[in-house]
C-alpha cells in the first residue's frame, strides 16, 4: 500500500478487498509505505497483518468516522499512528477478535482512543495513547510498555468482567483516575507507574479485585489506592508518594491486602479505613500532615510490623466503631500521639514500639476496648495515658483556664472524606407520605405487606389529625415489626419506604435507616457488645435500626456467645428510646418465632408480625421485565411464555430466592443474548440488541443446578467407568449410583408435569484419610458437570486454614472468597470438623466460617456443591455446629478403610501407572507386610500405601544399580519388576 508507487493500493479497504492470489496462506500481510492516509475509516471482520514499512512515525492513518479501525478478527498493526479527529470517533474499536498492536500510537478527540468488548483479546505492546483511554468491556488482554496520557478523564477503565494485565506502563496526567476497575473485573497491574491523575491513581469498587505489584503512585490529585463497594485491592511492593489526599482509602465493603508497601507524604493521611478490612505486613506510612493511619467506623484492620512515622497528627487513630490489631509495629515521631484508641474503639496492641513521638506514646480513652501486651514505649516527648475520660476532665478545667493550659489530647475527628463518603446508614427515602406509600403500591406483589403498612400509616395520620383537633391521639400505636419470609422478597426495601413513611408523618424526626446484622452487634469480647449494640442504636435514633437476620442473635456461635447480650441490651434500648426509633428484625418466619422468644420483652415490643410471602410466578414474570426495561431490554412474548413456565414449575418453598432467582434469569437471558449475536455476520440493530427471546431465556442457564438432558452423555459414561475401576468403596459407589437415580427421576417427573423435589447435592464424606475421598469429589464434579447439573465443575479445595481469619472480619471475607471460586462446581473442605475446634486463640472464629457457609449455602444452593470430610465421629459433631448444617447436606457417605486385598490392589495399579510389575511372589510379600502392618495402614489408607510403593521403587532403584556395578548387564524386565525383598 502507497501514496505514490504503481499499482499499489491507495487505502487499507482497497487493500483489504483485494482478491488473494491462489494457493495463499490464510489472511493477508499488508505492507504500508511512508505517508499520511487521510479519511481512513475501514471496518474488517478478517485477519490481516498491518505494518509500517520503516516503522513507527513513518505512516499515518486519519479518520473522521466512528472507528478509525474497527476488526473483529486475529488481526496484527505494527508501527503505525492511528488517529481520529471526530469528537465520538475511536482510533481502535476491537469487538471479538484477538489484536496485537507492537510500536504504535493512537489519539483521539473523543474520550476513548481505543476499546476492546464483546470478548475480544486486545494486546498493546510498546504503544502510545494520547487524548483518549483505552477501554476493556468484558474482554481480556494485556499493556506492556504502553504509554497512556493527557485524556479527559479516567486513563484505563476495566469492566464488565475483563481480565487485563499491564506490565510496565506509563499512565500520565489523567483527566480523571488514573485507572478504573469495576463491575467483576480482574486485573493484573504489574511494574507500572501512575502520575499526575486529577483523581485516584487506581480505583477499584463494584466487586473487581485487582492485583498490584512493584507499581508507583506519584502525585495522584485525590487519593492514591481506592477500594471502595465491595471491590478488593492486593498491593505488593508498591511506592506511593505526594498524593492529593490520602495514600489508600478502604469503605463500603471494600478490601485491602497490602505488603511492603510505602506511603509517603500524603496531603492529609497515608491510610483511611471506614466499613472496609485492611490487613497492612511490613508496610511504611511516613510524613502524613494528618494522621497515619485512621480508622473509623466499621473499620477492620489488621497492621502487621511495619513502620508509622512523622505524622503531623496521631500515627495511628481508632474511633469508635473501629476494630484493629497492632502487631510488631513501630510508631514514631507522631507530633501528637503515637496510638490514640477513642470510645468504642477495640484494638489489640501486641510487641509494638512507641518511640520517639512528639507526643504521647499512647492515649486511651474511658470505654475503649484496649488490650497490650509486650510494649515498648520510649523517648516520647510526654507520658502514655490510658482511660482518658476527656468528659470529665473538660467539666474539671476552670473557666479562666486557657486552651494552652489544657492537655492538648488527641480526640480529633475524621478527615473530610477523600471521595463522595458512604453513609453510615441509609439516608431517608425523600417525599411525601402519600408519594412514597404509592412508591410502596408500585412495587410488584406483597399485598399483605402493603396492607400492614399503609395500616400503620393511617393510624399515624388519624393519631395527628385528633392532636390537631385538641383531643387526645389515641392508645400508642406499635411501630417495631418483625418482617418475617423468605430471602428476596423485598424486606429491606419496604424498611426504606417505611422509614421514609414514619418520617413525613412527623413519628421519627429523621427516617434514615441504619442496616445491621449479627456483627455489627455482637463483639467477641466481654462487654464489647453492649457497647456496640448501643452504638448501633444511637446511629439510628430519629429513624429506623433494620436488623436482618435478626435470629441469628438467638442462636450460639460460640462456647462464649453474646448475642443475648445483643438482644437484652436491644429490649432495654428499646425501652429508654421508645419514641425516638423504630426497630424492625427480619428473618426467616420460624426462626424469627424463637428469636421473639429469646427475651421476655421482645413479643411485646415487636406487637406486628409482616409475612413477606413467596412471589407468584407471574409477579416473578414482572420483576424479571422490570430488570429487562431497566437496563434498555424487553422480552418477546416467547420469552415472557418461558419464564412463566420456568417459575411455575419452580418448588417456592421458605429458601427460595425470590426476587433474587428473577434477578439471576434476567442476567442468565443477558448473557445468552450476547453469544448469540456475536456470532451473526453482521453488526446487530437496535431492536436485535434490545430484544430477549425465547431462546435467550434458558431459564435453566448460568451457574444454577439444571434439570435438562445430560450435556456430555459420552462423558457421563467415562466418568463412571473411571469410579467403577476405582479399588473397593462400593457402599460410595452405591450411593452415587442412587444420588445419580434420584436426579434422572426428578427429570422425569417434571417432564411429566409431575411435582419434583430438587437436587441437593451436598454430602458428607466420612472417614479415615487415604480412602479416595478428594478423588471420588473430583469425579463427582466431573459427573455433575456432564449432567448439566453444575455449569462448570471446578474443584476448588480447601482447609481450615483457607477459611479462618486472625482478626475480626477476615472469616466472612476469605470463607466468601474460597465459595465465589468454588461457584458452578464443588467447594471441598477437608477436615471440616476443625472449624468447629477452636484454634488455639483466645478469639477462635471458625464458627464463623460455618455460619458464613451455611448463609452461602443457602444463597447459592443451586450453584455450588459443598463437600465436607472428615472422621466419622467428628463430622459429627462438625454436623451440629449450625442448625441449618444438618439439613443442607444431603446424605453422609461413608468410606471405609481398606482390606488388605484392596491394599495390595492399589499397590499394583500404582506400581503398573509408573511402568512396574508386580508378580506373584512379590503379591505374597506386599500381602504378608500389609497384614503385619494393619493398624498403620487402617489409619492410613490409599496414602500409606503411595509411601509404601515409592518406598519399593527406591529399593528396587538400589538393588537394580548394586548389581549394575557389579558390571552386570540389566534387563528389561529386571528393570521393570519388583521383587519380595523390595517391599520393606
């Protein structure tokens, strides 16, 4: 291709239509020669390799058009500049196909230069991208020594699920962040540096978890690091350094690890933690004109050695709410304390150094939560003070005395927040009374629950009119409720409303609504939970504490369990305050009946009982056409007619999801929708990409269980072969064969029309180690997955160490982890009796990670399979932990030890896998020293005997090679067979 060569083509489209020479490879090589391409504009469903000749500098392509270049195939550009000069245009649009670009510049007038979706693999290696970001939507790739800058807002945004690596890049003076993860992505950041963003350098929310290593943040304009709604940062080896705000931030649910990261010199603090959990290893937080690191509410965190030093404030601050652990940390040059733990705070202090702060080394405040052990506090400009009571002592000082007279103590409140800041609560639904009880009529079903509240709303509304009237309001009306029913039926929602309700009445001054569960009540420390129950409270005074599965209160979780303290400080609270809030406890309907009687007091203060009933299949129909036109979609009458037919023929029983399964069709049909059209030849219309049909609306799709044919009937019939050649377990194999019946009966059934019940995979296996259970969980994975039942039959293993955390809040987190790996296959937990064992701590939380399982057990149940092990008796015990463990797992199978004929059986198919014999003579040997050795091989199993053959090889390899030096000359099968004397 040339501007002036004879009969070279003059555009890249004339290139790309040219007809190939027989007998060609696939795609074609298009070589450019040196010039500018105005008006290039070309869209390309080939593969095609397109290089400037003398490289980069030396071609350039203008376009004016939506793309400058959109492909879709496997396609290569090397050294050219691409640019386009119209405000919506992009140089590079990338839908499906897999592009490297190697040594080549984009630029744009629009505010994205290049973008990849739609699936699509996009690799930029060596490249430059000016004016315009690069964008991955649901696609994958990599940037590698890639230059990004001057855009007008964020420099990378990664969403929508896309996995991206950068390696080595340069992202410079962002109009917005620097980079941008969001919606489930996952990307690796790798040895790169982000410079001069006017907001973050990274920020990371909306459940996307990212992984730095090696990175530099220099001079971000606002804070550095951000994690935020639920999204998760690992931080590896990272420098952060002058940034606008704070170093790192951590709210609403966000996460981050970090290790041997440094901050330095952050306008205001190095690290702010609020309704986040934070674990800091040999970290440094140095020369904050604020605090080093401050924690306020809802905080979790865990500061592991490392370094706080020359804060202008305090190095580190705990407010109340906050919960840490200090452990091998040094803390010095604070210019006014070290450590400064306020009320309501929790922290533990352990082998950490308060050295040379300007200040106190540490200050504690009355009704702080404060254990120390093994410090060393030294060379501080003033003394450690503990159990402040800063109340008093203010009431004590005389009025003449002077601010400089008074101990200048460290209780100092939160810096403004470096981003819009979460609210501790919900904030009330705005509107009148009659506005937001229409909000209430419009929400689809729930006519009991309408009737209770607009009930209560007409009491309210007489009770002032008779104020008004002069005469008294009438008998007090009760406005604590408990919202018992099923998950997904709109619980915490219509508490919103009737916040919202209670407050343009006039019955609470504010009507926010402050949402709590068992653990941000309930405190693993003596006396720790009525101080944050009544924490709680307070936040919702003037408006409404909504406490969701408020039964769990009820329920011990531990040998020290204070969620009785929880509701016995909540009755009292209730009392004291019972004009100021409104309390409403949801649950499950009969869990909810003994948490009402958990307390003498609480039947009478909770006087009203709302039944959030099961929806009908038709108001599911709704619900799933409400997401649909919420997110531009509508369903074709086919496809209302199939998931119709699917709800109804669903068992609504007290688990089902409710909203939440209706919620998941419409993200299923989605998701069908777009492998469908990505595979038409041409770009679909507005109405196609709109437009769910039937076949989109596989009702059965995504990670749930399914009830349709087998997938992979040939693999169904390998996988029970390889079981079936297994060595013994035949009372397994038996219960396989009848869990396999039951499913193919309720297959039928339903095709019948007949009532079903449905598959609950979940097992026990009990037993000594070494009987095959990991591989019997694998092949079962293997089975259900060639059933149809799982989506994708991963087995994801685990132990108590995977799911147990060291600090507060860690449990949930990592149990939760390990179960979203685990979704659309099994979730093996071996020795799962050892989450019930306390764990050698004064503060054990493997209850935790059984009451988080069992919480996903039931908000997943048809997408995943858990298998427990373990020994018989400890499964147990393990088994009556939780209430709702026992009827979750379908069946306990039993596997037994080995008799010693299966012994030798195992012994010989591992020997012949490594190309070994093992004839008769040495089968009366292998007998004879199993049956000698019984009680080690009865404990140990399948596992004693893999030592016992490596032990054979070995002695075999010895006698094999004693003779060899003797210069004997060994055979084949000399070399290949084992004889008595080498089973030892």
């Amino acid at each position: 291709m040339s501007l002036t060569s004879p009969g070279a083509y003059r555009t890249v489209l004339e290139a790309l239509k040219a007809p190939l020479p027989a007998n060609a490879p696939p795609g074609r090589h298009i070589l450019i020669e040196p010039g500018s391409y105005p008006n290039t504009g070309f869209r390309s469903k080939g593969d095609f390799v397109m290089t400037a000749v003398e490289g980069l500098g030396s071609v350039t392509l203008d376009g004016r058009t939506v793309g400058t270049i959109e492909v879709t195939g496997k396609v290569t550009l090397q050294g050219l500049i691409v640019r386009n000069w119209s405000d919506k245009g992009l140089a590079l649009e990338v839908a499906e196909g897999t592009i490297l670009a190697e040594q080549c510049e984009f630029m744009t007038r629009g505010r994205i230069a290049v973008r990849a979706s739609r699936g699509a693999n996009l690799t930029l290696r060596g490249c430059e991208v000016q004016e315009g970001a690069v964008v991955y939507s649901a696609s994958s790739g990599a940037m590698e020594s890639t230059t990004v800058s001057g855009t007008e807002g964020n420099a990378v945004a990664i969403r929508s699920g896309s996995t991206v690596t950068l390696r080595s890049c340069q992202i410079t003076d962002a109009g917005g962040h620097g980079i941008w993860a969001t919606e489930g992505s996952k990307p690796v950041i790798e040895q790169c540096t982000v410079s001069g963003p006017v907001n973050s350098g990274i920020r990371v929310d909306e459940r996307a978890e990212a992984v730095l290593r090696d990175c530099e943040f220099r001079g971000t304009g606002r804070t550095a690091v951000v994690a935020v709604d639920k999204g998760s940062v690992t931080a590896d080896d990272c420098l952060i350094t002058g940034a606008g705000t704070d170093g790192m931030w951590v709210a609403t649910g966000g996460s981050l690890t970090a290790r041997r990261v440094r901050t330095e010199s952050p306008v205001r603090a190095g690290v702010v933690i609020e309704k986040g959990t934070v674990l800091l290893e040999d970290c440094e937080v140095l020369k904050t004109s604020s605090n080093g690191i401050f924690l306020t509410q809802d905080a979790n965190a865990a500061i592991i050695r490392g370094r706080i030093a020359d804060a202008g404030n305090i190095g580190v601050q705990a407010v109340a709410g906050a919960r840490a652990l200090m452990e091998g940390t040094t803390v010095t040059g604070g210019n006014v304390a070290g450590v400064s733990v306020e009320p309501g705070a929790e922290i533990i202090i352990r082998g950490c150094t308060m050295a040379d702060n300007i200040g106190r080394g540490i200050f504690t405040c009355l009704d702080a939560s404060v254990q120390i052990e093994d410090l060393t506090s030294v060379g501080n400009g003033r003394p450690d003070l503990f159990d402040y009571d800063s109340a008093a002592n203010a009431a004590k000082r005389a009025p003449s005395e002077s601010v400089k007279e008074a101990p200048a103590e460290p209780v100092s409140p939160p810096p403004a927040e470096p981003e819009p800041a979460p609210p501790v609560s919900q904030e009330p639904v705005g509107g009148s009374a009659d506005a937001l009880l229409g909000r209430l009529e419009a929400m689809v079903g729930l006519a009991g629950v309408k009737r209770e509240i607009r009930k209560v709303a007409n009491l309210q509304k007489v009770a002032e009119q008779r104020r008004r009237a002069g005469l008294p309001p009438g008998p007090a009306i009760g406005r604590h409720m408990v919202f018992a029913g099923p998950p997904g039926t709109g619980k915490t929602t219509v508490a919103r409303l009737y916040g919202g309700i209670l407050a343009a009445l006039g019955v609470v001054e504010k009507g926010q609504v402050v949402e709590v569960s068992r653990a941000d009540l309930v405190s693993e420390n003596v006396g720790g939970t009525a101080l944050r129950t009544s924490e709680v409270f307070q936040r919702a005074l003037g408006g409404v504490l909504f406490i969701d599965e408020a039964y769990t209160l009820s329920r011990k979780a531990t040998g020290t369990d204070f969620g009785q303290e929880a509701i016995d400080t909540l009755v009292k609270l209730m009392e004291d305050h019972r004009d100021e809030v409104v309390v409403i406890a949801a649950g499950y309907s009969a869990e909810m009946r003994d948490f009402l009687a958990a307390n003498p007091g609480l039947k009478s203060r909770f006087s009203r009982t709302v039944e959030f009933e099961n929806y009908s299949p038709g108001e599911l129909v709704r619900i799933v056409e409400s997401h649909a036109v919420k997110d531009g979609y509508r369903l074709a009458d086919d496809a209302r007619a199939a998931v119709l037919a699917h709800f109804a023929g669903q068992r609504r029983d007290a688990t089902f999801g409710n909203g939440r399964a209706a919620r998941q069709v419409f993200e299923g049909a989605v998701e069908r929708q777009a492998q469908r059209l990505a595979d038409l030849p041409e770009l679909p219309s507005g109405e196609e990409l709109s437009l769910l049909v039937a076949q989109d609306l596989d009702v059965e799709a995504g990670l749930a269980a399914r009830f349709g044919e087998a997938r992979d009937p040939g693999q169904v019939t390998d996988v029970l072969d390889r079981l079936a050649a297994m060595t013994g377990l035949e009372e397994v194999k038996r219960e396989i064969k009848d869990l396999l019946d039951l499913l193919a009966s309720a297959r039928r059934r339903r095709a019948a029309g007949l009532e079903a019940e449905p598959f609950t995979g979940h097992l026990i296996f009990a037993g000594p180690p070494g009987t095959g259970k990991t591989t019997i969980a694998r092949l079962y994975g293997e089975l259900l997955t060639a059933l149809g039942v799982l989506a994708q039959g991963q087995v994801v293993e685990a132990a108590r160490v995977d799911l147990v955390g060291q600090y507060v809040g860690q449990t949930a987190l990592k149990t939760t982890e390990v179960f979203q790996q685990a979704r659309g296959g099994v979730l093996f937990i071996d020795e799962a009796y050892t989450l019930s064992r306390p764990g050698g701590s004064g503060h054990d939380f493997g209850q935790e990670a059984i009451d988080t399982l069992v919480k996903l057990m039931e908000d997943h149940r048809d997408e995943v399979i858990v298998i427990a092990a373990g020994y018989t008796g400890e499964m147990e015990g393990f088994l009556a932990t939780n209430p709702g463990l026992a009827s979750r797992f379908a069946r306990t199978l039993t596997f037994r030890p080995y008799p010693v004929e299966g012994l030798v059986s195992i012994f010989v198919a591992k020997a012949r896998a490594a190309d070994y014999r093992v004839p008769e003579p040495t089968r009366q040997a292998l007998t004879a020293y199993l049956t000698g050795h019984r009680d080690r091989f009865r404990e140990g199993n399948g596992r004693e005997v893999d030592k016992l053959v490596r032990s054979a090889i070995t002695a075999h390899a010895r006698r094999t090679e004693q003779l060899a030096g003797t210069g004997t000359q060994l055979t084949t099968e000399q070399l290949a067979t084992l004889l008595p004397e080498d089973i030892t």
